[in-house]
C-alpha cells in the first residue's frame, strides 16, 4: 500500500511562491507515477489553508488543488484523509466564542476527567464546529463527515484500512503556536472511542495534526500509550520539519511520520513523503521528496536521510530492497502494445466471421443513482468511462445483450489506449466457465493464464498487482452460483489492490436499491441495454453491406419491424440480421418474412445439437419440435409454463412421431442454446420472435392447428404470427379471403354502433380548428427548416427517438388477453386482413387489386372514424358509442394550434401502421393503380405506402397526390407532415433532394394561398436553401 502524505500546505491567494511549488509539486507527482507508483491514499495532515476566514478559501483550494491532484492520482474523493490543523480554525469565530475559549482553556489545564466532561457540553461541540466549519464543510464533501467534531474514523473495507483522524486544531487560541505549545489537550476517552471504531481486522493509521511535544502531560501520560498500542503508522505535521521516528513498546511499535511544508520562505523544509506498507508483514518505510528552491523542483530528500528513504526497521530495509520493483508506464505501456496482437487472436471475434473491432458499437450503458429526494438518475457512460473509472464494476445485461463483446473490447482497449490513459492498467480477462475453485492455487492460475506471457519479473502477476496496475474481468458471473460468488470473494481477499470488472447475465436491475451479492464489497452497478436508432444506423455503417442496401432503409427495417416483432435490438441480434442480409443475394429488406426464417435458423445453427443425441437431429427437427411446442402453449394460452408441463409436451411429441431421445438434456440443450429461458420452475421461449415464428412454422405444418387458431377470433391476438405464416406460406387464399370476411362482418357492425358520428363519408370535408395565419406560416417553416437544413442522419435518429419509444418488452406474456368489444375486433381483423395480403405474393393479380382497394377503403374508414371522434370529444366534450354516454374531461381552453396539429397527426400515425403491415415491393404495381383508390383518403393511403418504400418514381406519385389535393387544406397539411417523417426515417439521396423539395415546396405555397409571382418565389426560396447549404458544404469539405 503506497500514501501520499502532505501537510502544511498553507494555501492562500496570490502567492507566486506557492504557486510555483504547488507547479512543481504536480510535476514531481506526474514523475514518480510514470516511474510505477500507485498511490492508494492521500493523506492531509492538518494546515490545509493559511486563513480559513479568506472568503471560499477552501472551495479554492479544492477547485485548484486538491481535485487536481487527486485526478492526478486517480483516487476517488473518499480516497483523501483529512484532520485539521491550527491554522484551519476561524480566528474570527474564536473571537466571537470568546467565553467558550476561555471554558477549553480552564477544562484543559485542569485534568483529563476535565477535559472530557467538557467536550461532551453542547456548546462546547457549537464552539468547535464554529471555528472549523470550513474544514468540516470540505470533509463532507469529500465523502467523510465528522459527526464528532474531535476524531474521524475512515473505514475502508476494500483495503481492510482504518485512519483515525484527531482534530487538535480545535484546542489552539490567538495567541499562536508558541503559546500554545504543550498545552493542547485531547480526551483519551474520546481518542479510545474512535479507535474502537475501526473495522475489526482492518490495519489502523492514525494523523493528527500537532506533534507529542505539543500535548499537555496529562494528555500524553494516557494518549501517546494509547496511539502506540493502536497505531501502526502515525502522521502530523506543524512544526514543518521532517522526523520519522519509530516508537517502540513491549507489546506493539508505531512508526511516526513528521512531514514538512509545502509554503515556507524562511529556510525551513519543504516537501512531502510517499509511504510504502507491506501488505503481509509490518514493513513501512517513507521515501521523503525535498522542494530544491534553487532547483524549482521537488526530487529525493537526501537532506532528510541516507538515500532519501527511511525504513522502519533493518528487516524492513532488506524486506523493500529485494523487492522487484514496479514498471514504468512506459514500460508496462510498451508490452500492452507488443502483446495486443495475441490478446486480439482470442478476443477480436464475433458470431460472424467479422472482427469484433471492426463493428463493434458501444451499446448503451446506465448506471442508476440514488439521489437524496429517495428517486433514481440514470447517466450513460462510455467505455471510456468505464476503463478510465477506478471504481470496482458490475455490467448486469439480459442474455444476447452484448457484455462478453463489451468485455472483450474493453479488454484490447486496455492494451490499445494505454498510452492515452492516465496510468496503464493490466487487463486479465477471464471467462467464468474456466472456473475451477476459490482456493489461493486455482484463483492464481486462473488469473495468471488470462494475462500475457513475459519473462520480466515487473510484469508478473504479483508485481502488477502491488504497483496497483491489475484490472480483473471475469464475464459471465451467475450470482445464483455459489462457485462463482466463492471466486470473487477469494480474487478480492488475495488481490485487494486489484479492479474488478465483472459481468453478470441477470435481467435489468433499474434501481441502486437491489444490488446482487457477488463477493465486492462497494462497486458500480452499470446496465446495458437495447441498441437505439442511432447506435443501429452506426452498426450498419461499419458492417459495411453490399451496395444494394441503402443505410436508410435497413436500419428503418430493423429499427420498425424489430420492435413489432419483439426481437431485442442488441447487436448480437443485429449482426445475426446483417449477416442474413449479407448472404442474401437481391434480397428486399422490406418484406421480412424470409429473413426472420433465416435470422431463427441462424440462431439455432450456433449451437448444433447433432453431437448431444444419438439421432440426427438437424435444423428442421428442431423447428418440428418447437413449432409443436409453440401449439400446446397456444392451445392453453399458457406462455410461461411449469417445467413438468413443457416436459410432459415433450414426451408427447416423440412418442407421437416414434422417436426416442432424452427429454431432459434436448430441455436443456434449448436452454443453453438461448431458445427457451428458465426463472425458477417456469420455462418460456426467450424471445416474442422465436415464439411468433414457432406458431407460424406450426400453422404451416399443421392444418387442423391453423384452422383452429382461426375459429373463435383466436387469430386477433396472433396478428405477428399470421405476418409471418402468410410470408412463409406465399398463396394461402383462403386464408386471406376468410381475413376479408371477417373484417367486412366487424365492419358492419361498426357502422351500426357509429351512425350517429358518421355524417360524413369524407375526412376532406371535415373543418379543422381554425387558426391564424401566423400559425400556418410557423407550420410550414417548422418543416422547411427540417427538410433544408441537410440535417445528419444522427439528428435524424433522434428526431425519431423522440416521437417514438424504444420498448424493452421482448419476453413473451403469459397469456394472451381475450380481445372484447367490436371497435378493436374490427382494427385487428383489418391488421390480419393487410398482413395476410402483403406476404400472399402468389395469388392472382386482380385479386390482390380487389383485396388492396377494400385495405385502403379499411384504413381510410379508421382515419375517419379517429378525425371525428377527436373532433366531438374537442367539440361536444362527449361521446357516445351505442348506448354508453361519455363525459370528457378537458380544459376549459385548449390551444388551437396544438390540436390542430394533433388532427393532423391522426392520419399520418394510421399510414405508420399500415406501412408496417402492408409494405412490400410485391405490391408495387397495385400500390401505383389510381383505381383502386375511390377516396382521397384511399389515394393518400396508397400514396403514402409508395412513398415509404420509395419506388420508383415515389416523388412523381407525390406531385400527382399533391395536385389531386390541391383543394383540400387538410390532406396537403397532412401530405407535408407524411413528407416529414419520410424525410426523417429514410434520408434523401442527392439525386432525390431537389425534385422532392419541389414538391415540398409546392405544397407550402399552396397550403399559405399564394399564386403568380409570389408563388414562384416561395417555390424558389425552398429550393436555393438547400442549394446554399450544399454549396457551403462543399466549400467545407474542400477546405479539409
């Protein structure tokens, strides 16, 4: 263990002297840091500023030296012991307590019964708290209140170290040092109570600020005994002389460290000393750093003893002089760097045959913290964060979310960044299955294998961890694994120096309040979770796909369709889609139903089963059994299941099919193979997708299954799985023309219900709360800015990221709710009815056009029905659906604009859904047959689709909508806002910039009224702003 102990630091404004030695303090520091010291502590022992009544003094000097310097030293703020000296106490307030001053005085001189009588008086506590309330401020807020203004005991658990700090400064008065020598008092009562505080086991240190001579005799008749029975290693200061000592009793020995100053100009000494204690054995020894005026820097204190060191004892010199001696940075840095190409051949790898540096995007890390009002805080960390923190680290991920690649890069930035980090750290990466006990043997070879070959004894596995350089990770950890707890414990009992970095795969903990018990005593708990928007866009640039993908378009695919199909967004599964869409030659993303096929195959294929049984058991296999699986679930409604129950469906389904395997292990095969999860007793498939694709391999196998799952509006509450049964099916008509029944049933009934609001057949005859023309001009001006000002597809993400929610939920529920009532009846069987079109790519051309027009006539009749009842609910503040009346709660006033713009939104929110539904390229040439359109609603609809998939030609469909609309305010609002959101989600090709900002242009003017002149203008105006913008860019880009 190393501590830095200064004392007598003096600090005060406009001092050159000490500005200049404080300069070559930092300097001296940088120095013995590079040359391998590890400072575990920084220690202060008294006198931190010259007059605490200097306004802020000691924010100042917290400001400029002490954060400073303890950054320097990488150690944390509770890493930093204080004890006040005679000089951190207010004059002013001593003057202003006068007649408490004079109370101390009189307990002081009489006894120690006296004394500490008087201590425990509430004014007495008032009168010491007054006059060091500076000091007691900057305590706290270094993490270390002193809740007895006297002594302070710091535990620290993690270096199994007590100090007990004793705060002499409280007894001294006005009259000065002179005057108080051997008069200062402590209660020996209150010193024992402080050192009974110390953590048993834990090694005691003491500071104070004033020497043994400044004590009083009856104070040190009963104190100096009791120091040196408690004590190993005792630290003050004041008299600014440096003079280590070794006190020596029948029954214990303390070693006394006397540091100098850091401010005299008077020939007295300046410096500080490094304290170097042996873990094992009681060898301390100091090596003293002199500030050489002449010089202006600080190098070995051979003005204070032989060589600058002084040992505590002969044993103790021989013990530090056979030990090997730590690294340089640049040393240890050096051999990082020459060893990364090997700790890269077992770690710069993923699923796919890409290196794991190449493509790896830092996922989304948050650490929760506990703020005071009892509430949480996230704040997002980097990896450098993480590497750069000397904080012990617990990363808690569901499954697939990416801590064995996160550890794995971390462990080669380790090596790669050394020499940009403030000290080069070691890495050790250790995976948890090569756990093979917690005994000192097991634990060291663990250990010692995980870190790179060398021959050099400064680069060992102890030497590293005595100069404090040791960064163990270990991925993997299972908390509910007593050997894996067992592990930790014995890797922090064996190797307290070291930083512990450690993963464990347990669903997202979101509060500090459950913390797992993994064997760290004090860590951060940090949590990653799923890619955003944005980290997906920078996943699928470094992938690097074949040029046929535009980056737009793929990560709008992922992003979307992941998120309704409950497939996680983490770059696991992420890369496994890439790399299906890298091997997929003309592969559409858009139309998913192939790639979600090969996305389970491919997940299945990482773990082969075909060496645990003794069949074959191949791909196919294994979906027959675990469509068979998904049909028992289904026909129960039972998602998460008993482990007898998915046992019992597994026997059922090999005795059925005349096969016979170990139903246990093929349980557990699935399990490890990340197919099924398992809490407890409960089983369930890990993720919505498996479970969706499952159920549609089922329908696609199983007749009667698929018939059933039809009767009884079963099929509502499985819309995902009919999207994916109808892309694998391809010509299934019946079950697309039973989907239009259905809808046109529900539809029946619906108008029924809502006669009394449909007045209108039209949304384009609806009026829309008026507003001024001010208003319409922000609106459109709102958009053009968007739409000109050549935003970066980041700002984009983010744009989207904050209309939309990302979702976590990809696990499946336990049942499916029964869905009531013949409003949701009839939206679902509409989804049912659109997917099951979408995927039907096989079927006759003119019956895809019948089914198309009675798609769009479905959702345009939805965006009706939502723009009317909106505008009763505003209008009326009621509503009435059959024979139910509602009373609506609303403001008194509500702002036009906003719901304005909420109508508006209603329409373009309804073509998001359907694009999701209805989106493919196999309907290109009905999405572009203007009759099958009988609405402008229909045209906007089929419009809109087009547009999002951005066809050939998708702005010239644009222009025609816009020239049908032109009459109606409404639907040009609207086609702006769609343009909007397209723009957002999927970019402009250069290319597509100008002619697509015409028509954006366009609508603009005819949405303000202008005509002739004006009308051009505006169109111009548009338009030049982004041939401004894109010359500027030019000129910038050719600048670099």
């Amino acid at each position: 263990m190393q501590i830095i102990h200064l004392t007598d630091l003096h600090y005060t404004r406009n001092s050159p002297f000490q500005a200049q030695l404080i300069k070559a303090l930092t300097d001296d520091l940088k120095k013995i840091l590079d040359d391998g010291a590890s400072p575990d502590f920084l220690v202060f022992s008294g006198d931190l500023v010259n007059d605490p009544d200097e306004p802020d003094i000691y924010s100042e000097l917290d400001e400029k030296f002490l954060t400073p310097l303890r950054e320097l030293l990488r150690l944390r703020p509770s890493g930093v012991v204080f004890c006040p000296g005679n000089h951190d106490v207010s004059r002013k307030a001593i003057s202003d307590w006068a007649d408490e001053r004079k109370k101390l005085v009189a307990a002081m001189e009489t006894s120690q019964q006296a004394i500490n009588d008087h201590l425990k008086l509430a004014p007495t506590v008032a009168y010491t708290r007054a006059i060091g309330s500076g000091f007691f401020e900057l305590a706290k807020a270094y993490g270390h209140e002193w809740a007895n203004p006297y002594t302070k005991t710091y535990n620290f658990p993690d270096k199994a170290t007590s100090f007990v700090a004793l705060n002499t400064g409280y007894a001294c008065g006005l009259e000065g040092s002179k005057h108080d020598r051997g008069k200062i008092a402590l209660s020996a009562g209150v010193v024992l109570s402080a050192f009974q505080e110390v953590t048993s086991g834990h090694k005691a240190y003491s500071l104070m600020h004033h020497t043994a001579a400044d004590l009083n005799e009856h104070t040190s008749r009963l104190f100096l005994p009791l120091l040196f029975k408690n004590s190993a290693l005792h630290m003050f200061g004041h008299v600014h002389q440096p003079n280590p000592i070794v006190q020596m009793s029948p029954s214990a020995t303390c070693f006394t460290v006397q540091g100098g100053a850091l401010y005299e100009r008077d020939g007295q000494y300046n410096g500080y000393s490094i304290i170097s204690l042996a873990e094992a054995e009681n060898y301390a020894s100091t090596a003293y750093r002199t500030y050489w005026v002449d010089r202006h820097e600080f190098d070995i204190g051979t003005n204070v003893t032989s060589g600058g060191i002084f040992y505590s004892t002969p044993a103790a010199q021989s013990y530090w002089a056979n030990l090997v001696p730590s690294a340089s940075n640049d040393d240890v840095s050096y051999w990082l760097l020459e060893t990364l190409p090997s700790v890269a051949k077992e770690l710069d790898k993923t699923m796919t045959a890409k290196q794991l540096r190449d493509v790896f995007v830092e996922p989304i890390i948050k650490k929760s913290r506990l703020e005071d009002d009892g509430g949480n805080r996230d704040q997002r960390l980097s990896v450098a964060d993480i590497i750069k923190s000397p904080n012990h680290t617990v990363i808690s991920a569901a499954s697939e979310y990416g801590c064995t690649s996160l550890l794995a890069f971390i462990t080669m930035a380790y090596h790669e960044e050394c020499v940009n980090l403030p000290k080069a750290m070691v890495p050790a990466f250790i995976d948890a299955r090569r756990i093979k006990g917690s005994y000192e043997a097991a634990v060291n070879k663990v250990i010692r294998d995980a870190l790179p070959e060398s021959e050099d004894r400064r680069l060992k596995l102890g030497a590293l961890h005595d100069s404090g350089r040791l960064v163990i990770i270990v991925d993997d950890v299972n908390p509910e694994k007593p050997a894996h707890v067992s592990f930790i414990k014995a890797v922090r009992n064996l190797y307290p120096q070291a930083r512990l970095i450690v993963a464990i795969k347990l669903n997202l903990l979101d509060t500090e309040r459950l913390r797992p018990i993994i064997g760290i005593d004090n860590y951060d708990l940090l949590q990653i979770v799923a890619l955003s928007r944005g980290k997906v866009r920078t996943f699928v640039e470094k992938w690097h796909l074949p040029p046929r993908y535009q980056t737009d378009t793929v990560v709008d695919e992922i992003h979307s369709r992941f998120q309704a199909l409950g497939i996680p967004q983490t770059a696991a599964y992420v890369a496994i889609y890439l790399a299906v869409l890298e091997e997929s030659e003309g592969y559409d993303p858009l139309n998913s139903s192939t790639v979600i096929e090969n996305f389970v195959e491919s997940s299945l294929q990482k773990h082969k089963p075909q060496f645990l049984f003794r069949s074959s058991f191949d791909y196919r296999n294994q979906i027959d059994y675990l469509g068979a699986i998904a049909e028992s679930m289904c026909r129960e409604n039972r998602f998460i299941v008993a482990y007898e129950d998915l046992y019992k469906w597994t026997k059922e389904h090999f005795e059925g099919i005349g096969q016979e395997h170990d139903h246990s292990k093929l349980i557990r095969h699935f399990i490890d193979a990340k197919v099924f999860a398992d809490e407890g007793n409960s089983i369930y498939f890990r993720y919505n997708i498996f479970l969706s694709f499952f159920i549609a391999h089922r329908m696609q196998q199983s007749v009667s299954f698929r018939n059933w799952m039809l009767q009884d509006n079963r099929y509502v509450n499985y819309i995902s799985e009919f999207d994916i049964y109808c892309g694998l099916s391809r010509q299934d008509e019946e079950t697309l023309e039973f989907f239009g029944n259905e809808f046109a049933t529900f539809e029946a009934k619906l108008e029924a219900l809502l006669t009394p609001l449909s007045w209108t057949d039209r949304l384009e005859t609806l009026s829309v709360p008026a507003v001024k023309k001010t208003d319409v001009e922000a609106f459109t001006k709102s958009i053009e800015t968007q739409l000109t000002k050549a935003a970066s597809p980041e700002e984009r993400d983010e744009e989207i990221s904050k209309q939309v929610a990302d979702t976590e939920d990809v696990k499946p529920q336990a049942q499916r709710p029964e869905v009531i009532g013949t409003l949701p009846n009839w939206v679902l069987s509409l989804r049912a009815y659109t997917v099951a079109l979408k995927n039907l790519e096989n079927i006759p051309r003119e019956k895809k056009e019948r089914h198309l027009s009675k798609i769009l006539a479905g959702w345009s009749k939805l965006i009706l029905y939502a723009c009317i009842v909106f505008k009763n609910v505003i209008e009326k503040r009621r509503l009435q659906i059959g024979d139910i009346n509602f009373e609506i709660e609303l403001p008194p006033k509500l702002d036009a604009r906003f719901l304005r713009m909420f109508f508006l939104t209603i329409p373009v929110y309804i073509s998001e859904v359907m694009r999701r539904d209805l989106g493919s390229q196999k309907l290109s040439l009905q999405l572009k047959n203007d009759s099958l359109a009988k609405s402008l609603s229909d045209s906007f609809l089929q419009t809109a689709t087009y547009a999002d998939l951005k066809l050939p030609e998708y702005i010239n469909r644009l222009r025609a909508f816009q020239r049908k609309s032109k009459d109606s305010h409404i639907f040009l609002e609207i086609l702006l806002l769609k343009m909007r959101g397209i723009f957002l989600r999927l970019g402009l090709q250069e290319n597509e910039q100008l002619p697509f900002l015409a028509v954006a242009a366009e609508i603009s003017a005819d949405i303000k009224g202008l005509e002739g002149d004006e009308r051009t203008k505006e169109i111009d105006r548009y338009t030049n702003e982004l041939r401004r913008l894109g010359q500027v860019n030019k000129l910038r880009d050719n600048m670099q």
